[in-house]
C-alpha cells in the first residue's frame, strides 16, 4: 500500500517519491551545487502590484525543477513543473508582538517521468501497465483523465484475460458493456471483479460526470484497488502463502522429507 501523503495536490517542503526508473523511494530536488529550482513570478503578476488594491494573495508565480533519484546506483532525472501559491504564516516574538510572511506552496502539474504511485510488477501485461502510468502522470492535471484511465486499465485486464467484448443476440453480435465483463469475470475471481467494478464507477464518473466531482482521496482509492487487484489476478501472492500453510499444517511443523537419490 503506498503513502497517500506523497500524491497531495501541494507541498510546502519537497517529498521523495518513488523513483520510476529503480523504483526507490530516493527521488528529490538534486543537493548542492547542481540544486535546480527555478520559481519565478509571472509577468501580470508583477504589474498587478501597481493596484490601488494589491495584495499578496494575487500573487502568481510558476517554478520548474529537476529531480534526482538518490539512489546511488540509479541517478535517474525527472523534470517537474506547476504552480507556486503562497501560503500566510504568523509567528509571535518575545513582546506578543504578530508577524506575518508567506512560504511558498508548489503544486505540481507535469512530470517527465511521473513517480509511479506503485510498483507495477513484470507480471502485470503492458497493455494494462500503460493506462497505469498514463493515470499516474494525470493525477497531477486531470483527476477525470486519471479516473478514465484507471476504467481503461480494468478493460484491458479483462481482454488479457479473454473476457468476450460482445454476445450474440438474435443471431447479431453485440457490445457488452465494462459492467457486464466484469460479472463474467466474477467467476474466475470473485474479489478482484468486486474491485474492479468499484474502479469502473469511479471511471464512469470520470467519463461521463461533472469533472469537478471526482475526489482525489477516491481515485487514489480506487488506484489502491488496482494494487490490490494486481496482486490477486497476476501475482497471487494470498494463493501462494495458503499453500504454504497448509503444507505446514499438514506436517504439524515438521521438516519436509525429501527423498534420497540412488547411488549411482
């Protein structure tokens, strides 16, 4: 399960996110010398401080920053541009006295290569791994696009694993829809269809709701669910440890005989 504190619209301090290339948790801005952040306020911005009513508020400034996996074995580079807001903090002195600045805020809208909100296993088909990263790289811009590629990721693992696209009806294929896939799924794996189908209404909402309604906590949910759903169709990894249990109590704990080879 990943830190959804990583995948926030907004940072006042710079987080390390998982590396796309190693995967490592070591992706931040470069230290030192070679430190690249550029935060520069815009051009209306700046002449918007001539008005009467001038605050700091109307303040618009864009930054752009390479990031470096610290990983000492991968070094991979990312660029990452967006918005700065500044966010209003007070402090008090000794005397009471209130005094009021403004720390930057920086919101995220592009990456090349965007973090992977999770590790996406070789086992998992390419067809599936692409609308995972497509939905990665829109969480930061378009919470809609994200949630329609999650929806696009259930339909290519649902065509990786031979789901009909159509049925016959009075002798005329017809398309089926993601909902009824998923119920035909249901028979090959009844939790992973459960997730699915909650990724699929979410995507719906995507594809045809008001954009403005998707909520982040719920696509990141959602994205959850397709971790989840991954580890049950291509890792089976819940299979694999049941085995492992009851072949131990079966034995009782007892070590595993294994048969001795005749001498040549």
């Amino acid at each position: 399960m990943f830190d959804k504190q990583l995948w926030k619209p907004a940072f006042t301090y710079w987080p390390s996110w998982p590396c796309p290339a190693c995967r490592s948790v070591a992706l931040g801005l470069r230290k030192g010398k070679e430190k690249k952040l550029l935060d520069e306020e815009t051009g209306p911005s700046k002449r918007a401080r001539s008005h009467d009513d001038w605050e700091p508020d109307w303040i618009e400034r864009k930054f752009a920053a390479i990031l470096e996996c610290h990983n000492p074995a991968c070094g991979e580079l990312v660029s990452v541009a967006g918005r700065v807001a500044l966010e209003e903090e007070y402090s008090y002195d000794e005397n009471g006295d209130v005094s009021r600045s403004h720390e930057p805020c920086y919101m995220p809208v592009f990456f090349d290569n965007a973090p992977p909100i999770f590790a996406i296993p070789r086992e998992c088909p390419d067809a599936v791994k692409t609308q995972l990263l497509a939905a990665f790289a829109a969480i930061w811009f378009d919470l809609a696009a994200a949630a329609n590629r999650l929806r696009a990721g259930v339909e290519a693992l649902l065509d990786d694993h031979g789901i009909p696209k159509t049925s016959l009806v009075d002798g005329k294929r017809k398309p089926l829809t993601t909902h009824s896939r998923i119920e035909k799924f249901k028979k090959a794996n009844a939790d992973g269809a459960e997730y699915l189908m909650a990724i699929k209404w979410l995507g719906n909402a995507g594809s045809h709701g008001v954009p403005a309604d998707i909520n982040r906590n719920d696509l990141l949910d959602a994205t959850a669910l397709f971790e989840a759903t991954i580890e049950l169709v291509y890792l089976k990894s819940a299979e694999k440890f049941a085995k492992i249990a009851a072949a131990l109590n079966k034995r009782k704990g007892k070590p595993k005989k294994h048969k001795k080879k005749a001498l040549p």
